[in-house]
C-alpha cells in the first residue's frame, strides 16, 4: 500500500471492540485531511470499521488483509457525525 499514514495505531491482539475505540480516539488527535493506519487481528473489526466509516464524517481509502493482520486506512473528515 503506497498511502503514507500520518500516524500508525497498533491494535493487534486486542478484542472487538478496543480496535475501534483506540482508533476514535486517535482519529480525534489528527487534523482534517491526515491519515491513521490501524493495524489490527480481530476479525469482527473488518465489519466493525466499514459500519463506523458509513456513519462518520471519516474515509477509509483502503484496507487489506496481510495474514492474520487486518490495516485499515482511515482520513479524517472535516466533522464528525454522530455515530
């Protein structure tokens, strides 16, 4: 993946819904426009980040399986909706 994360989250080995969570949290230290790269193994964040992109003010221009590891590519919208 060619996309330059501004910031990477490790959230590998931890369980549904902490992936999640942490990259909220993480999301709400960047600026508009910047890039979090998560990294995470549980399987349920596939269905967990798709669903929280749909209701947020966020992207995610990418995301891909390497393994057992799950990266997701995550920009930062310009508000956030509640979700």
């Amino acid at each position: 993946m060619t996309l330059q994360p501004d910031d990477v989250l490790d959230a590998r080995d931890l369980p549904c819904p902490l992936p999640l969570l942490k990259a909220k949290q993480a999301l709400s230290r960047l600026a508009v426009g910047q890039v979090l790269e998560v990294m995470a193994t549980d399987a349920g964040s596939w269905r967990d980040f798709e669903s929280y992109i749909a209701q947020s003010g966020h992207e995610m221009p990418a995301r891909e399986t390497r393994g057992e590891v799950y990266h997701y590519w995550l920009r930062k919208g310009d508000k956030e909706r509640s979700a």
